[in-house]
C-alpha cells in the first residue's frame, strides 16, 4: 500500500469482493471500519453492480445514509431505496445483448421494473444471487416484453473462460450504446451508457459538493476502474485481477482478509 494523496471526505467502496466476504458476510472488522470513519467526518457509500434491494441489507449495519450507486451506478437511489437518478438500457441494445447472450449459450437474467426475472429458477449461480440479493427471482419463459425496461441484463455461466472472452465482443458490439463488464468472473453484466461507477463518484462530489480529489474508492473488478479514474485514492483488492490492481493507486489485502478494513485504518485514518 501506499500513502493516500491528503484529506478524504468520502469513501465509496463496491460490494462483492470488496466489503463483503466472498459469502457474502460483512465482518466485523468492516463495520468497525465503517464507523470509525463516520467517526471522523468521513462519508461513506457503496457503488455496485447489484440492484437497489440488494443493497438494503447493508443500510442498517453499516449505519449508511448517503445515496447509493446500484447497477454500477446507473441507478442513485437513497437509503430508503427511493429512486434519486436513474437511466433505463436503451431497447435496441438491450434486445441486441440478450440475442448474443443466448447465442453464446449463456443464461439470460433481466433486472426490470424493480425485479429480477429469468427462465430456469435452478439455473448455475441462482442459488448465489439469492443469498446475495436476499431476494427471490419472478420465473418468466419469454423474457423479451421486458428488454424495453431494462437497467441491467446479465449473462450468466459456469464458464468463466468464456465470459471473459464475450466481454470484449460484446462491448464492441453494442458500442456506446450500453457498458459491458464481468462484475464477478461468471456475471457479464450489460447496463445503460454514459452511467458508470466513474459517474456514480462525480455524482457524489456534486451532490456533496466536494471535489473528486477528495474522495477514495475501493474495489476488485473491471467496472471499478471507471471510479479508480475518478477519485483521488483508489485501492484495488488484494483478489483483484492484474489489471485492476495496475489501475489503482494502491492495492490492500483480499476481501476475505479484512482488506477493506486494513486499508481504511492505514491509507485514510493513519
């Protein structure tokens, strides 16, 4: 790790393989992390790929009062999840992502009009979002009605090779008209454009007023990058991949090592 760049008034930090554990706990030495910069007038908010009711489960232990980034922060919505900002996929994006997400044999889940809807309930990985969201899916065979709604699709394997091989070509394929990342190796989410996490941290500084040099971000995967880019600290996880890790000013220990945690204590509040 290295030295943080002066005072910080803010911190935004992504969820999975950041503050919580990879299942999915908050621990103690987090929530103590959280208070004791709260302590010291330092704000603190999230900013992640899940939707509005996944993060409801953080807002009372970790005493969170500030908006919140959901859908890698096309979506600002208040603790309360009252929606402050939001942006839906474009139509014609969102059907041309969900024709080459099935065309790449993946599964489809579409988060639309505050739920998340999918065909085969036992599919891979729905028994994780399930706990991570705290939330149950609505079961739908056709899902197209939907894609004119969109704030996120996602598509969804056991093949994490293959994920990471459709991102590029499915960035490139839609173009500006939505962003592409793997928030985890086997989640390649589709969201709405020009509402990234990196727009999420200047939302914050307008909102606070406060200016982006102020503000630290920390995170694991390839859509906190946009926020790195945006705040005066960034500290990638310690279960980073390389080129996350490249991207931020310093790097602390894992996400089931308490690094969010360490890196508060060492970076902002030493």
């Amino acid at each position: 790790m290295s030295a943080a760049p002066g005072r910080i008034d803010l911190v935004i930090s992504d969820v999975d393989g950041t503050l919580v554990t990879g299942d999915k706990r908050l621990t103690p030495a987090t929530i103590a992390a959280v208070r004791r910069l709260g302590a010291a007038g330092i704000g603190f908010t999230v900013a992640s790929s899940r939707p509005p009711v996944g993060l409801a489960a953080l807002v009372e232990p970790l005493g969170l009062h500030l908006p919140m980034g959901a859908f890698n922060g096309a979506s600002v919505v208040a603790p309360d999840l009252t929606v402050l900002d939001a942006q839906l996929i474009p139509e014609e994006a969102a059907r041309e992502a969900a024709r080459r997400i099935g065309a790449a044999g993946l599964d489809l889940w579409v988060f639309a009009q505050g739920a998340w809807w999918l065909r085969d309930p036992e599919a891979p990985y729905t028994d994780l979002e399930r706990r991570t969201l705290q939330a149950e899916p609505r079961v739908r065979a056709d899902l197209d009605a939907l894609l004119g709604a969109a704030s996120k699709l996602v598509g969804v394997g056991r093949d994490h090779a293959r994920l990471a091989a459709e991102e590029p070509d499915l960035a490139a394929a839609l173009g500006p008209a939505a962003h592409v990342h793997r928030s985890q190796p086997y989640y390649l989410d589709v969201t709405p454009p020009g509402r990234d996490k990196g727009g999420f941290v200047a939302w914050m500084a307008g909102h606070l007023g406060i200016p982006e040099s102020r503000i630290a971000t920390f995170g694991d995967a390839g859509n906190d990058r946009a926020m790195f880019s945006r705040s005066g600290l960034s500290v990638a996880m310690g279960n980073a991949e390389a080129p996350v890790k490249a991207a931020a000013r310093a790097v602390t220990a894992s996400n089931d090592a308490d690094g969010f945690a360490r890196a508060v204590a060492e970076l902002i509040l030493a």
